[in-house]
C-alpha cells in the first residue's frame, strides 16, 4: 500500500504524462484535472486545487507544450535555408556551364589564340628542362603582358568623367571586395589547444546556425527558476529535431549532394558541429532536470526520495542515452582518432546503436526523430554501402621509394551500362570521376580489420566513359597510402611479404564542384602538398587531356623529400606538361624549405587575365597559407573561386 502522502504527490505526474503527450497546449486546467483523475488506480486520491498551485502548474505545461509547437517549425526553417542553397546552388551551375561552354567553343579565333599559347609553353618546358631536372617555382611562371584594347581611341575619351558615379561604384566594389576577403580568410589556430579553425565565412554560417538554436532553446520561455522544468524540457526537444540532421550528414549517400554541390566529407564539419550541439543540450537536458528536481521543484510535485527519481526506468533510459551521446563526443575528438581509429570506428557504430535504442525507450516524443535517422543510417550503411557501392578485387601493393609510403593498384575492365542506368552510379567496377575517393577494407590483416573501412582519395586518372552502350573501358585505380600506425602499419607488414592482397572497396564517393569550377575559369591553379596530390592531379589530367588548349593550367606540388616524386610516375608529369600544363615541382623543402606560396600566387593572379579558379589541397598550413593568399588578391579586385580539398576540420 502506498502512503497517502505519495499519492497526494504522484497526481502531478499523470499530469505531466498526460500533458506532454497533448498535441496543443491545455489552458483549462480544471476539464484537464477531470480527465486526468481517471488515471489513479486509487479512488481516494487527493489532488491539491489551491488556485495557486493550479496557476502555477496550467502556466508550467503551457510553457511546455508551447515549446512542442513552437520546435516543430524547427524543421521547416531548416528545410527553407537548404532551398535557398540549392536556389543558389542551381543558378552557380548554369553560370558555370555557360562560362564553360563559351571557353571550349571550337571557334577558329580562340582555337588559335590557346594554340600559340601553348606553344610558348611548350619552349619555355623545353628550355626549362635542359637547365634542370626538377623545375622550380620561379621557372614555371609565365608572365602575360596585359595590352591597350585594339582600336580605342584615348584622345576621345573625357578628362575628368563622371567622377561621383565612378566614386560610388568604386567604394561599393571595394566594399564588396572587403566582404568577400574577410569571409574568404582562414585565422590563425587556436593558442595552445592548437586548433584549426575554417574559414571566417564557414564560421559565420555555423554562428547563424547555434543562433537559430538558441532563439528556439528561449523562444517564449518563462525565465523564472521555478520554470526550470520547461527549460530543460526544452533543451531536450531541440536535441531530438536535430537528430535527423545530424545523421544525414554524416550519411556517404545523401541527397545534399545533389541540392548543395557538396558532398558528405566537405559537410563533415558541420556533421561534427551539430554533433557537439547535440551532446551539449543532452548535457542540459540531463543536469537541468536534475537541478529542477532537487532545487527548484515545489514539495508537493517531488517524489519520496531522489533515489526512487533517480531509479526511475524513465530517468534510467535518458541517462543510458546521454552517457551514450557523451562518449560519441569524446570518442570522436581529434586526439582520439589520430591515436585509436579503430577503436573510434568501432565505437561510432556501436555507441551510436545503443544510443538510438536508449532514446527510443526514453521517451515517445522522440521516436519519429529516432525513426527517421535510423532509417538514413540504415539505407546508407547497409543498402547502398554494403549492397549497392562495394565490390572485391585482387590488388596489387607496392612499397613507394620512401618506404613510408604504398601504391595499392587495381585495373579491370569497366562493364557497359545502358544510358537508363548510366546516371545511377553504383560500385567502383562502373568508374569513377576526378577527386573521388573510395573506402578500402583488407580482410587479410584480421578479422577485427574486415570490419573497418579506411578513406583514401583514387590517386590516378578516372577513366573517359564510352558513348557507346556496348563498348567497354579499361580502369587503372591507383591509391597513395601514407603509412601512420593501425591499419597502414599492419598492410606494410603484409607489403614486405605479399605482393598481392584481396580487398573490398566501397564507392566512388565525391563531388565534381571543384572540377566544374575549374572548367568555367579561364585559369586553373591546382596545389598540392605532399599527398595532396591524389586530389589535384585527376583534375589537372582531366582538364589537360579534355580541355586544357581552352584554358592556362597550373599545377604546384609541394613535396617533403625528393623520394616523393616516386608517386607519381614521371612519364605523367612529362604527359601534363605536353599537354599545356605548366607543372611546377618546387625543391623538396627538407633541403630549401618552404616555398613562398603566397608570393607566386601573387604574381600568377598579377599576369593573369579572366577568372581564375584555385583548388588546394595539403596539410593545413599550406592550406590555410594558399586560401589567405587568394583572400587578399581578392580584396585587391581578383576574381577568384577557391575550393579547399579537406577532409573535415
């Protein structure tokens, strides 16, 4: 039998129950009570009816069930913005499209304008390569004199001109030049955790987006403490409509693709933003219930003792829920992975499991969201990952010159599809496009290793497709494997014995904007540094075999040591540079340091004409030193496009 005091006091519980389980708020308390008192198992309960307990409790729900309505249009702001940017998005590619069409017109005047060009080029390889072997920085750049236009007449045109419009379009140009160089730029790290941080503009759209949260975090909330409740309450809620989303960027088939241009590995860092989001408002959700219930929570609303609180299966749930999320984070902390990213991939499934499974139980007003993401979870891993993306093959492993490094080699001949199925890309057996990277499991190296799946980024050329439906295409898949500790540590121990090895490969994944860009520029400047060049050298092939007479290309790789030529074939580079491009390979900067990056980008944007389009991809200093150089020709009048190849921040 229950005391009469617990059952006077568990009355405000089926209240809360019954409340939270309303669709809309219930401001008549006393046909509410009616309702509810058919509840009590006890026909004898009492229920207190002082008018300022009743007061006080229609407010408490009010507030709750007003956040209810007012976080379901959390979704529909989210759904308006990614409309905008695929607006956006949309009107960049017929842009781009026009652009380059009109640069790759066959028309006779500019076939043989880029034709002359080329054969500047071409003399200024050949004298290059008879003065040294490695060329240098300073011997790759052309200069391009920039002429009075033909037929204009200077002593026709006014002295003084209008010179308030030219004033006022000469501020706004520089207003705007400002605007784009602040956004553009990339600050220094963080001091002592040493941190790196995005770029001004990405960090100004993830401020909007945590502002977006906190505005519905206080939104119509009673700031009192004895609303505590609603507080915490509320916190919860955002954490549950956020949960979709943060499992849809993290999804490697995902339709933002396709709406925004980027695809998942250019989201990761707002996969990782929203995921620190989330375990921050479990955090509040779970301490603010806690402080409700021992501070701020009225004597005659609380339970015997806050062990029978504390051991409630609801209560038991949500924390089972929380630790879950808490260990997600940490886990996924930089210092983690770079240290254990086995383990890290072990637990992100794993935890991740346990933590939707926890979350449905908690509570039922979670389980759409829980629903939804475990339906982008599972379609992703299971439907097009494991069943439609991945495919085995035999390869070859080959330890590089600087025995730091492996080539893992495959080539086959690519099926035909018909031109329905053409645009549906499935595993790498059909091809893959310049930049796209797969995922690779070795099941040889053990079991545990069967089941993690590393990224890497397909270092050669991607093959031509065939108009033809019934011919076929032959594919040669090279990967550059930096050899750190786990997984590359074990297949360069199998590299020393094996010359071959069985592996599965998941994919292609990536996204064509940076090459798309490219192509609508009139000049194309690709980085790299070290390994970044299995990123740009599919791009620059594929503009120098495609397109390149249409357009100046240049390709700077930056290396460590000189052993790390050896990655790419040399027969290549002499390829590229037959075709137009004028490759620069700087000293290795072990030997003459490092290269004055900003400085040469300086010049290439000082004797240049048109558009020009960046793509970089390196270590982070490189990265963060090419983008603020690109920043402040900017804000100079360049007309500049940069894309960042990064995987996460």
């Amino acid at each position: 039998m229950m005391s009469a005091d617990r059952v006077d006091r568990d009355w405000a519980l089926d209240i809360f129950r019954e409340s939270l389980r309303s669709p809309r708020p219930l401001l008549i308390l006393d046909d509410f009570l009616d309702n509810i008192s058919s509840l009590s198992d006890n026909p004898g309960r009492k229920i207190p009816t002082d008018p300022e307990s009743l007061k006080y409790l229609r407010e408490l729900i009010a507030s709750i069930l007003d956040g209810r309505d007012i976080v379901f249009t959390y979704n529909i702001v989210l759904l308006v913005i990614l409309v905008l940017f695929t607006l956006s998005h949309l009107c960049e590619r017929i842009k781009e499209k026009s652009r380059w069409r009109t640069l790759e017109d066959d028309s006779v005047a500019t076939s043989e304008s880029f034709r002359k060009t080329s054969d500047n080029s071409e003399i200024a390889n050949e004298s290059e390569a008879e003065s040294s072997s490695s060329s240098t920085l300073e011997g790759s750049l052309s200069s391009h004199v920039v002429l009075k236009t033909a037929g204009e007449d200077v002593e026709r045109q006014p002295l003084l001109g209008d010179r308030r419009k030219s004033h006022l379009e000469n501020s706004r140009s520089r207003w705007l030049n400002s605007l784009r160089c602040w956004l553009l730029y990339q600050p220094r790290p963080i001091p002592l955790i040493n941190r790196t941080l995005p770029s001004n503009g990405t960090s100004l759209f993830i401020l909007a987006f945590l502002g977006l949260n906190i505005f519905y975090q206080f939104y119509k909330l009673p700031l009192e403490l004895r609303f505590f409740f609603a507080f915490a309450d509320r916190a919860g809620i955002i954490f549950i409509v956020n949960l979709p989303l943060l499992y849809l960027l993290a999804a490697k088939n995902q339709p933002l693709k396709l709406l925004t241009g980027h695809s998942y590995e250019a989201l990761n860092i707002y996969h990782r933003r929203v995921g620190e989001l989330l375990c921050f408002e479990a955090f509040v959700h779970f301490a603010g219930m806690l402080f409700w219930r021992i501070w701020c929570s009225p004597a005659w609303l609380k339970t015997d003792s806050f062990y029978s609180y504390i051991t409630h299966p609801l209560i038991l749930l949500g924390i089972g829920a929380f630790v879950s999320y808490e260990l997600l984070y940490f886990t996924s902390l930089g210092s983690f992975r770079e240290r254990w990213y086995e383990v890290f991939l072990a637990f992100h499934v794993l935890l991740q499991i346990a933590a939707l499974a926890f979350l449905w139980l908690h509570f039922f007003t979670s389980r759409p969201y829980v629903f939804a993401s475990l339906v982008i979870f599972f379609l992703d891993r299971f439907i097009w990952r494991l069943w439609m993306k991945s495919d085995n093959f035999a390869a070859d492993v080959t330890i590089l010159e600087d025995e730091q490094t492996l080539l893992l080699s495959v080539d086959w001949d690519i099926p035909s599809r018909s031109r329905t199925f053409r645009g549906l890309r499935q595993s790498i057996r059909h091809g893959w496009r310049p930049a796209d990277h797969v995922f690779i499991s070795v099941p040889a190296l053990g079991r545990s290793h069967s089941l993690q799946a590393h990224p890497f980024t397909i270092a050669s050329a991607a093959p031509v497709p065939k108009d033809d439906e019934d011919s076929s295409n032959h594919a040669w898949l090279g990967l550059l494997i930096r050899v750190q500790s786990g997984f590359t540590s074990s297949l360069l121990d199998y590299a020393r014995i094996h010359s071959r090895v069985n592996v599965r490969l998941d994919g292609p994944y990536g996204s064509q904007d940076p090459l798309n860009m490219l192509r609508s520029c009139e000049n194309a400047v690709l980085i790299a540094g070290g390994s970044g060049i299995a990123v740009v050298f599919p791009m620059a092939w594929n503009l120098a075999t495609s397109h390149c007479r249409r357009r100046q290309v240049h390709l700077i790789w930056v290396i460590h040591s000189r052993a790390q030529r050896s990655w790419i074939p040399e027969e290549r580079i002499t390829e590229l540079r037959e075709h137009g491009v004028r490759v620069t390979i700087p000293e290795p900067t072990n030997e003459a340091g490092r290269p004055d990056i900003p400085g040469h980008i300086a010049d290439l944007v000082a004797t240049s004409e048109g558009k020009m389009g960046f793509v970089v991809s390196g270590p982070d200093g490189l990265n963060r030193t090419a983008r603020n150089a690109c920043a402040e020709a900017v804000k100079s009048g360049a007309d500049i496009q940069l894309r960042v190849e990064k995987f996460g921040w």
